[in-house]
C-alpha cells in the first residue's frame, strides 16, 4: 500500500483525535481495499447506532495510542 | 472540523469524565454528522441496555486517556 | 450534573473496584438520566448473561483506572 | 457487601490469572447478587462459544491491571 | 487446577504470542472445563468469522501484558 | 508453527501498523489453520460492516503494543 502514515506526532489534541479516525478507517481498508464496497458499508452503519458506538471504540483505542505518542500535548 | 477539542487538561476527575463523554461522542459524530441522524440514534440506544452499556465502555476507554493525561488528578 | 466524583484514590483496592462501578453506571446515567429507564434497563440486563458480562468488561476498564490512580494500592 | 479482595498482589502469575477470574466474576456479581440466577446464567453461557469468549475477554483485561500490579512476577 | 503458568517469560515475541493464545484458552476453561464441550464449541467457533475475530480479540489483550512483561523482547 | 514473527522492531509507523494487521490475522491463524476456511471467512466478513469494524478493533489492540515496543517511532 501507498505511504499514508508518516509519524504519531500532531500538533494538537484535536489533530491526534483525527489521526486517530484516520488509523480506524485503515484497519478497515486493509481487509476490505475495495472503495466502493467500502462505501456502502459506511452508509450502511452510520445510520446503526450499535455500529456507530463500535466504530467510535476503535477511534477511542486508537486515540489512546497517539495522545501517549505526543505525551498527551503537554510541554512537561 | 471546527475547534473542538483545546486539551486534555482538567481541573478536575469529574470533569475528565465528561471530557470523555464528549470525545465518545465525538468518535461518533466524525462518522455521521447529521445531527438530526445523529439525535434519532441516540434516543434509539437511549432505552436499549446493551448499547447503553457499550456506548459506557467507549467512554471508559478515552476516560483511561483523559486521566492518565492529567496523572490521575494527584498533585505528584 | 451535580458533584459525583471526587478523586479517583480510595483506601483499599474493594473500594477501588466499587468506584469503578460507579463509573460504569454513570457512564450509562449520562446517556440516559432518566432514573425509571435506566432501572427498568438494569432489570433487563440483569437477567441476561451476555449483558452481565459486558457491564463487567466495562467496569474492568474502569478498574485499570482507578487501580493505577492509586498505584495498585501498594505502599512503594 | 464483605470484605473479598484484600489487595492486588499474588504469589505467582498463575494465582494472579486467577484473581484476575475472580475479579470478573464479582464485576457481574455487584449488579446481579442472586446466587440463583447467577449459577443459571453461568450454566447458560458455559456452552455458548459467543459468551465463553466474551468472558475470557473480561478475564484478559483484569489480568493486564493484576500482572502490572504484581511487576508481572519478575524480581526486578 | 493444576499448575499450568510458571512465568510470563518467554525467549521471543512469537512463543510470547503463543503464550497470549494459551491464556486466552485457559480464560475459558476456567468457566467450562469439560474438554468434551470446548472442543465442540472451538470446532463451532473455527468456522465463525465473527467468533475468531473475538478470539483473536482476547489473544490481542493478553499480548499486550505478555509483551510488556518481557519488555518488548528487547535487550535494553 | 514456523517462525513468522521475529520482532516487534519496525522502521516506520506505517510498517507498525501493518504489522499490527499481521498479528491479528495470526492470532485467527492458530484458532482455524485450514486457510481454505480462513480465505471463505475472510471473504464473508469483508462485506459485512460490523465485522470489518471488529476487526479493526484487533489491529487498533495489536497497533498498542507495537507502537509502544518501537517508543512511538520517536527518536529520544
């Protein structure tokens, strides 16, 4: 697969919450590459609470990992 | 996105938690932010014990974030 | 919502644990603040394995919490 | 409720599993105190794969608070 | 039960990851120790992709303790 | 099982995070070995949304452990 992650590090708290969204969606990707396919499947559970709340668990393991990797954006 | 997220400082532990609470929202509302969608879902999974009890878990793994980025609320 | 958490620290490691089911239930409460629900629901998933097993998985999470706050309640 | 856990640490890693076993154990007993239900929803889940699973998870995420809390066994 | 956990040492990171799977499967059978009944119900989750993602879930937890415990298999 | 995972040391994120998919699919791998199985399972969760953002959810597990095993990719 192409480069799409090039460092942990972002900038702000909100920045990193992103990037954790964007690591959520590539474990995805990685099993199912096909855009299309993929797609309908958001279309299908943004509008499925329960799979809404799961797909937030794995931004909220994700975010996790990338507020360590920026020492939670403290200057200490 | 707009600004939504300063920092993950608190005050308090109480308010961490709440701060939780928001990013688990969040972590939602990044995936379908049609707000009218969004508040049929949630009065959907409001009355529905399993969802409530997943949607808590979201909220007790940024928790595990937020308080470790603030060292627990201890002045040590 | 008015005061409910204090601090994270306890005396003992059962007082630990008993926090971190506060914190599973008020993470339930504050998707749903309605007290006759929310009891109605508790009365569901009592009775149901799978539900009992999930609010235990949650207060877990919370244990981690509240465990290393504490620093696992060893005198070191 | 009594007195059950006394503190975090174990002799060996093997003991510490099984605290971890019972600390999942008692995350369902504080919201369904009924020994009687209990045992039928421990008898019911005992040949359901889906549930067996699930509960080792739960098991799996007390372990990580009880191995920390015991420097995971080693003597450094 | 018999003793079955001596250490969470392991030479490299692949027997710790198959010590991860070892503890995921002990996680059951403390619940249901009748091997006749977990092999039937391992031969029913073998052939389930929703129940082997969830297995691979527990061995992905207890990793994470096993790994730390050998420090990431480092020398330093 | 042959050797497949020599460490957890990787050069950049990205590869980290490819890793952590690896590492996920084992942990699949040893519960079913037959990969005629696998590759129909694989096929059969890849349309499906919930499961793919289960799945997801092991890598994001399996991405802690090896973002934290190469210190986040930072060079201090």
């Amino acid at each position: 697969m192409d480069n799409w992650l090039e460092s942990l590090k972002t900038n702000t708290a909100q920045e990193g919450f992103e990037l954790a969204i964007k690591l959520s969606r590539m474990g995805v990707k990685y099993t199912q590459p096909d855009m299309d396919v993929l797609k309908a499947g958001r279309k299908q559970y943004a509008d499925d609470p329960a799979l809404l709340i799961n797909s937030s668990q794995v931004v909220a393991i994700h975010f996790q990992t990338v507020a360590k990797a920026n020492n939670y954006w403290t200057s200490d």
